[in-house]
C-alpha cells in the first residue's frame, strides 16, 4: 500500500430519546477534533426514520463543518440518490465544491432504512434499481451533458448544470458496497470508488473484498473505463482503542449495548447482523468474529493489516462512528489511532518505508553507535577544556 489515508463514517448513531441538538453539535466537535489530528476524511450520512441517525441532508452539515475546519475532505457517506432528482443532487455537490474549496466528495447509495424509502412510495427494489438510473444520470450532468430522461420518480428535460466543479475535472465520487456485486458493478462501469460500508460488518463481507474488487476492475474493462485505482477503495471498519485492553472494555460499556440493539431491534438492515445478549458478549462478537478492534492501538494496526490483506490493497480505513464510549474516551481513541496507528501505514512511498518505521530506524541507528558518539562528545569537552587551560597559562 502507499499512504494509507484515515478517516470516519459518521451515520451518525445517538441514543435515541436523547438531546438531538446536542447530539448534532457533538458530531461537528468531533469533525473539528479529527481535522486538529490530521484524520484525512470525513463522511456524513442521510437518514429520514428510525431516531437514531439524525442527519437528513449530509450537504447542509457538511456546508457547517467545512467553516469549522481547514483541511480533513467532507464527503456524502452516502447520498440516497434514489430518493432524489439528479439533477438536484450534482447541483448541491456542485455548489459544495466551490464552497468548500474543492474538499466535498459525493459518495451515493441506495438508501439504508426501508423506514426512509417507504415514506416517499419506493420499497428496497426500487431504490436498488433508480440508483444505477440515477448515478448515471448525475454522471453525465457532471460531465457537462445536457440530459433528458424520465425514471420512475423525475422527468429531466434538457437538464443541465450552471457550474462547472471546482474541482477539475470532478470531485471524488463512490458508490456504496455492502455485501452483493451491485455497488461495484456500477463502480466500475463508471469509473468511480468504492465504499465498502459491509467491509467488516460481517463475515460475508470481509469475504467478499477482493471479490468485489474484481467486479470492480472487470465491470471496468468491459465498459472501457480506465483501470480502476485502488486508491479510490474504501474501507469501513469498526474500532474502539485505549491505552489498555482493560480500558477499551471499561470504555464501551458506555454505549455498544444501545448500538447493538439498534441493529437487533430497531433498524430494518440486515446486512449489519450484530450478535450479543450482553455487553461481554458484544465485545467478544467484535473481537473474536475478527470484524473490528476494541483494544489496543496494537489491535488496531493487526485488524488494519488483516483488511490489507485480505483485500489487496486499499485507499482509506473510515472508522464508522458509532459512540460506544462516551465523547472524552472517543476523541482519545481517535488520538491514539493518529499517533500509534496511521504512522505505520503512511510514508511508504518513501522507499517504502512508514513513518513509524523511519524514526524508529533512526533511533536504532543511534543507539548502535551511542559509545562511539558519547566518547566523541567527552573527548570534545576535554579537548575545549584544555585549549581553555591553555590559552589562559599563554596570558600568563
């Protein structure tokens, strides 16, 4: 891998029945919190029912966390464009580009929640079916075309954009993946990343990672697409570390019960098929079915070597946020992913050599020859000492 880059896949997920206002000003704190440490990206996603993902126009939030931060890239992790006219949603994107200064990426999905569709007249077949009208609809509009096209919910007619992108020739662009082919079939038959929210929900897919990769680079192929760059992959992983073993454990008794049981009883989704009767029980289903890391940051760098190579190689680690512990003990699992974690993983283009390994390189160096350079130093002092004695005994 060459630098792998490091960020968060903020749903979000709070308790449902708490402050949502705060709950919101939370996640923004976060984001800056994760700018201040040098975390690469951020995605934010849209939701509609259920009470516990709160956010339901990922642009409008990223529109408030860019004034709060200077460099960490805001993406839509994902925009259901199924539920929305695509002509509306490259505009938004558009528009964010230039606002922000060329740090939006647009990430689109089908949309999660049966509870969401169900709202505006589409069931689960239908989202999955206008998602691949829809991106390639938004596909051309951003190219520059002008469109007309009648899907099941809008009818385009000569549509197109006022703006150009800011960026050039486009921002990112990637479509969700979970466990099925259908995220990185359209991956590769438009040229775009992947999001591989299902990386390691499941056993399933953390099975299907380099398979879905495949489809990517064939899909690619057969619609003469350049060949895909792993670099565009994405991967979303669970993790929740601390200075010990002992202290992640302590720290997810907080929240990881309510997350459970938001996937056990609440959220029509069951691609994220958690198992737990008990706190204790959560944890060991994390750890020990291998689908992320409650530990250490020795943990953490052992499950971020596991998806590297189980996939092949891959762009970004996103860390789904998910508030198993309280704010405190987030942010100071975020910064010891960013001191003890992604320095093993970043600088490789440099001879391939990490970050962490150069400085402890360095230190090794050093140490082999700390007798000879301290004897070198001594007898520099004795040398100055003397030259001093001397010019003083010449006055004399």
């Amino acid at each position: 891998m060459s630098r792998l880059r490091f960020g968060t896949f903020l749903a979000p997920f709070h308790r449902a029945g708490e402050n949502p206002t705060l709950a919101l000003q939370r996640d923004l704190e976060l984001i800056e919190h994760l700018d201040a440490l040098g975390v690469d990206e951020a995605w934010i996603g849209e939701h509609h029912s259920a009470g516990s993902e709160i956010i339901a126009s990922p642009e409008i939030f990223i529109a408030a966390a860019a004034e709060r931060t200077k460099r960490i890239r805001l993406g839509t992790g994902v925009t259901s464009a199924s539920y929305h006219n695509p002509l509306w949603v490259a505009d938004r994107m558009v528009l964010l580009d230039h606002l922000t200064r060329g740090r939006t990426m647009l990430g689109v999905g089908p949309g999660s929640l049966p509870s969401d569709s169900s709202m505006i007249g589409l069931n689960p077949t239908d989202t999955r079916e206008l998602l691949d009208v829809n991106l390639d609809i938004i596909m051309r509009l951003l190219a520059g075309e002008t469109v007309t096209a009648q899907t099941k919910t809008h009818n385009l007619v000569e549509a197109r954009l006022q703006l150009r992108p800011y960026t050039e020739p486009c921002f990112d662009i990637v479509v969700a993946a979970v466990a099925s082919p259908t995220g990185p079939r359209m991956a590769g038959r438009h040229g775009v990343g992947l999001l591989n929210i299902g990386a390691t929900m499941s056993q399933d897919g953390f099975d299907a990672l380099a398979h879905h990769w495949n489809v990517v680079e064939e899909r690619a192929e057969h619609y003469g697409q350049p060949a895909p760059d792993r670099d565009k992959w994405r991967l979303v992983g669970l993790m929740h570390i601390a200075e010990t073993k002992e202290q992640a454990y302590r720290d997810v008794e907080y929240g990881i019960e309510n997350w459970f049981r938001y996937f056990q009883k609440t959220a029509a989704f069951p691609q994220m098929g958690v198992e737990g009767g008990d706190v204790k029980e959560m944890i060991d289903f994390i750890n020990e079915a291998g689908i992320g890391a409650i530990g250490t940051p020795e943990d953490a760098r052992a499950q971020v070597q596991r998806l590297a190579d189980q996939s092949g190689g891959f762009g970004a680690m996103l860390l789904l946020g998910h508030e198993w512990a309280n704010p405190e003990a987030t942010k100071r699992s975020w910064e010891l992913l960013a001191q003890n974690v992604m320095p093993h993983f970043q600088g490789r283009t440099w001879g391939g050599v990490s970050h962490a390994e150069s400085t402890q390189q360095a230190k090794e160096r050093a140490g082999l020859r700390r007798d000879e350079y301290a004897a070198t130093q001594m007898a520099a002092v004795e040398h100055m000492t003397k030259k001093y004695a001397d010019e003083v005994a010449s006055k004399g």
